[in-house]
C-alpha cells in the first residue's frame, strides 16, 4: 500500500508500506490438548497447551509456552516450568465464559496472586473471582505456578487476555 501526506503548504511525503494481519486465534506452536492424562509435557518448542478440566501437572519444557485455560472447569491445574517473559497463559476462554468484558481483569479484581504457604511455599496461586470483586462470589484457587512469586506473576506481559 501506498501512503502520501500532504502539509498546509503543499510539501507532500510518500511511502510504500507492507501491511501484515496476524490471527491471533492461531499461535505458532505444538498444540498439546489433554487426553484425560493427569500430567503433560510439552517439547523443547514452543507448545499450546490445553490442559481441560480436572487436576493436572502441566511442564511446558523449553520453547515460549502458552498455557490455555478455557473456563473454570479447568481449575486445579498445577504448571511446574512457567518462564516469565517466554511463556503466557491465555484466559480469553475463560474471562469470555464468565462474561467479563474489560480489558484488565487484574485491575479489575477478576484476578489476583496469592503466596502459597507450607509445603506450597514455592508457588503462587492464581485466584478468579467469577463474578469481580464487587458480584457475591469469592475468590477461588484456580492456577497454581511453581516458582514463580506473586510480584514475577502480576504483569500483564505474561498473560494473554
């Protein structure tokens, strides 16, 4: 496409551009959906990992990992590797699923991370709260991440919304 930019005195700047539109619905990767298993290991590439309802052990391994959850049928999932920074966990399902239609559920109280203590001391739990902090429901364990602190977790960068 060609673009032209003409100013007041009729001085003019044009440029070629090359214009490319991703579908964000399609992530590169290894799709790795759960077979009923109670763990799952993603490859050494990047995977997109569903991990579907019920409790598991999720390990992306090495790759720029998205861990997709689609809605709060999924909680109780565990993931042992997540990498701030590489990997992301995708919540568009899910926060479609609850009708949330904001554009920061962690500003907006949907969700937040909580220390785990004891023997769960090296993780952080994320906790959804259906229906926001101002509906009747309360905020529910939903995700557990292994080493990872809640201050590493609570940035936008690693989620995708």
């Amino acid at each position: 496409m060609r673009v032209r930019t003409t100013d007041q005195g009729g001085l003019f700047f044009e440029k070629q551009l090359t214009i490319g539109v991703n579908d964000l619905n399609e992530i590169n990767g290894n799709p790795l959906i759960n077979n009923g298993r109670t763990s799952i290991v993603g490859t050494t590439a990047a995977d997109y990992i569903t991990g579907g309802a019920g409790a598991k052990t999720i390990t992306g391994d090495a790759g720029n990992d998205f861990f997709v959850f689609t809605n709060l049928r999924d909680a109780g999932q565990r993931i042992t590797d997540f990498t701030v920074g590489e990997d992301k966990i995708v919540l568009t399902q899910l926060l479609s699923s609850i009708s949330y239609t904001g554009t920061n559920p962690i500003a907006d109280q949907y969700i937040r991370f909580v220390a785990g203590t004891g023997s769960n001391a090296n993780s952080t739990f994320l906790q959804i709260d259906r229906d926001g902090i101002s509906g009747s429901s309360i905020f529910k364990n939903f995700l557990q991440l292994d080493n990872i602190t809640t201050t590493q977790l609570n940035n936008f960068t690693n989620f995708v919304f």
